[in-house]
C-alpha cells in the first residue's frame, strides 16, 4: 500500500527506463510490485560492495558521487562534488530522562527525542504535584489521553526553538546552546510548563507560552540484541514515501528528502543555511534502569517506532504501556495509539519557526486507532479536541516499531529476551541461536 502512494511521484521525477524499472516493475513501468513478486536490484547491490570496499568514500567520492552530482546537474540542482566530498556524520552523547525507576534514552538535537523526553518530564511533574495521579488513570481512557495529548503539544511547540543544529549555530554565533538540553529537562523548568496543563480544558495552540529566548518521517527501523546482553537501536530514513523520488542512475538507489524539515523563515533556529542539519524526527531509542549489582545503567529494552513526528509520541506510549500498564513487548506495540499532527486546513496559520510538526498551526488533530472505546473519543471531543478516528491504511500514521527486552526471572544463569513486532507493518521478530 505505502510503495502504491509513490507510484505517482517515481513516475513524475523519473524517465521510463531501467532505472524508473527497479522500483516500479508492473505495467509497462508504472505500478509498484505486488505481493509474492520476485524482485531484484542488482545496482544497488554494486553500490554497496563499493561501501563494503571504500568506506565512506565509496558513497561521498568517485563513481557514486559522480552519478549523484550528475543526476541533480541536468535538474539544476547546486550540490556539488565538494559538498559529498566534505559531508561528515557526528558521534553524539545520547540524553535521557527518568520516570518509572528507569531511564529513556534519545539521541540530542538536532534529533527530535528531546519530545519525547519533556512530555515525560511533564507527565512526572503533574503527577509530582498532585496536578493528575498517573495510578488512577486506565490505559487509553479520556483522561489518560488528555494529559498524553497535552503535554505532546507543549513538547512540539517547545521544538520550534530547541529542535536544530546546535553546533552550526555555535559556529555561526559564538553561542553554546549545548547546555539548554540539561535546563529544559531539569524539574524547575518542567514544573513551571506543566502549569499550562488543565485537566478538562485544551490548550491553544497559539496560547502556548513562547519558549524563553535565552534557548536562542521513508523509515527503516531495527534493533537487535547479542548473548552478552549488548543490543543496538537504529533508524534511517529518506524522510516521506521514497524520500526526493529521484533515482541515482545505475546504482540503485533514491535520493533523500530530510532538508523538508527545514524552515524558509530567516528568524526560525532551524531556518534553510548550507552546512546545517535540519530538525531530524528519527529517532532510535534505548530504556534502561539501575544495575543492583554493579551500580551502572543495565539495559532495560531496545525500542523504536518509525513515522515522521509519531516518533516519539509512540515513544511515550509504548514506554508507559511497558512500564506503568505491564504489558510485555507485543502487546505494548498491538495497544491502540493516538498520534497528533497539524491540522491540513489551518496551514495559513503556521508561523514559519520550526518544522510542520502537530504544534505548528493554531489547531492540533488528535488521530484516534479503532480500538479505542468510541465513548473516549466522544469525551474527548467535548474536552475541545479535534478528534479523527483513522482506520484501515491510513493507520500509517501511527507507525511502525519493534522493540526487544531484556527479561528478567527466575533463572538467572541464562540471558532471556522478550521481542514484539508491530502488527501495522511487515516486519518480525527473529531469534537466531
């Protein structure tokens, strides 16, 4: 179903010839695969035996670079040889929150896993306060959802001012914003936005306090784990249905279209500037908790979910479905979800300042999947919230995740893992002895 949405865009970026045939095989070149089709891609099979034997500079220099730059020329594109040739990936300390008695772990920005991070931070200072008692919510009831809902909107729009390339802006500016992430996930200023929660009554979207200036989704996702109790979490993506929707020629591959999360406004932090990254929504992630034994961190779970800005609201609800409802990995990932996002006909009222993420309209949609009790949906309503229930395909937008789970039991002499896989997509989870 999300290869048949594409069709329209590969079909639009790209000639009918071999290359356009690796990706949309059917009917003369125009129709994506169907179920139980063989398929093949041996130009892509070439360009990762260049990676395998180059590196790095098997994909950011020579022949791979050369079709790059030439594709992208005859579409009068400006990226150049020397813009692969002086790309770098950065090594990044991961930040984490507790709640629980563990911790969730998220990469820094400019990775958007600090939403996930804030809105438990908000979760824990409500009920820290008495604002809401989390024991006496039942999973996915109004009320639950409400404080879920709520404090997600805070988090996004907080993301318009903290989401971005922390270390262009130091280079441009002179000014380390490296500290902000330790200040917004401290209780003193997560305290202080909680006040904005009110347990039956939505918050404005353009009534959102403006952060304080001094802080001036194509996924792939997986995990897995070794007999050590090591595990890895990891995502990439071209960012929406086959990212660009242009194929390289002769090595098998598309281009990817992350720079759409970038903002045309001069004023916004995440603001278009060449040798910048954008706001990024892939975010892999880790739990972990306390080892009784050597004091250190232990790992608790692996987990990602993919889905543009969905990420890390199933973060926090696949977390808290492990963690406070007790379900083990699979039904953690089956439960129903909400996923929040803007509202596609009040577009005229976003401000330019972050990416187009659930906050950045006056109005925020609350995605409801089958499941959830019709009557929640009604309270909702009621609360002020503007509630579709999303069914069939369309339920992509509550994306796709896995996670595996170190277990703990009675036998302690052998390592246990727990995996669950989500129903909404085709992955699985695999043991391999």
């Amino acid at each position: 179903h999300l290869w048949t949405l594409s069709e329209s865009k590969l079909l639009r970026e790209n000639k009918k010839d071999k290359n356009l045939k690796l990706f949309l095989p059917n009917e003369s070149v125009s129709k994506a695969p169907k179920k139980g089709q063989f398929m093949q891609n041996s130009d892509l099979a070439k360009t990762l035996k260049l990676i395998a034997q180059h590196g790095k500079d098997g994909f950011y220099k020579g022949v791979v670079a050369d079709a790059i730059v030439k594709e992208l020329s005859k579409r009068n594109h400006v990226l150049s040889k020397k813009d692969l040739e002086t790309h770098f990936s950065t090594f990044v300390e991961p930040i984490n929150y507790e709640f629980l008695d563990h911790k969730l772990w998220e990469i820094p920005p400019n990775g958007s896993g600090i939403i996930a991070l804030m809105a438990l931070g908000l979760i824990k200072n409500l009920d820290k306060s008495g604002a809401i008692k989390l024991a006496d919510l039942e999973h996915n009831s109004a009320e639950y959802l409400h404080l879920i809902i709520e404090c997600l909107k805070i988090s996004f729009k907080e993301s318009e001012e903290y989401v971005s390339d922390y270390d262009h802006y130091k280079a441009k500016t002179g000014v380390d914003h490296n500290n902000v992430v330790d200040t917004i996930l401290g209780d003193e200023y997560l305290s202080g936005r909680a006040n904005e929660f009110k347990k039956d009554e939505v918050i404005e979207n353009n009534k959102l306090v403006i952060p304080n200036p001094m802080f001036k989704s194509d996924t792939v996702y997986f995990t897995a784990s070794d007999s050590e109790g090591n595990a890895c979490s990891f995502i990439n993506s071209l960012y929406e249905g086959f990212g660009s929707g242009i194929i390289v020629p002769d090595y098998g591959f598309i281009l990817q279209n992350r720079g759409g999360n970038f903002s045309l406004n001069p004023k916004a932090k995440n603001s278009l500037e060449g040798g910048k990254r954008p706001y990024h929504t892939i975010i892999p992630g880790m739990i972990t908790k306390p080892s009784t034994q050597s004091g250190y961190e232990e790992l608790y779970a692996s987990y990602g979910i993919m889905g543009g800005y969905n990420q890390p609201q199933a973060h926090i609800q696949v977390y808290l479905n492990m963690l406070h409802f007790g379900m083990d990995p699979q039904e953690a990932l089956d439960a129903p979800r909400i996923s929040l996002f803007a509202h596609p006909e009040m577009k005229h009222t976003d401000k330019g300042y972050g990416a187009d993420g659930p906050a950045s309209n006056d109005v925020t949609c609350i995605g409801i999947e089958p499941g959830i009790d019709i009557a929640v949906v009604e309270k909702l309503r009621k609360l002020g919230h503007s509630v579709e229930v999303i069914s069939g395909d369309d339920r992509k937008l509550f994306g796709r995740g896995q996670i595996i789970r170190k277990e703990s039991g009675p036998d302690s002499k052998h390592l246990v893992y727990a995996a669950g896989s989500d129903l909404r997509g085709d992955g699985a989870s695999v043991p391999l002895v």
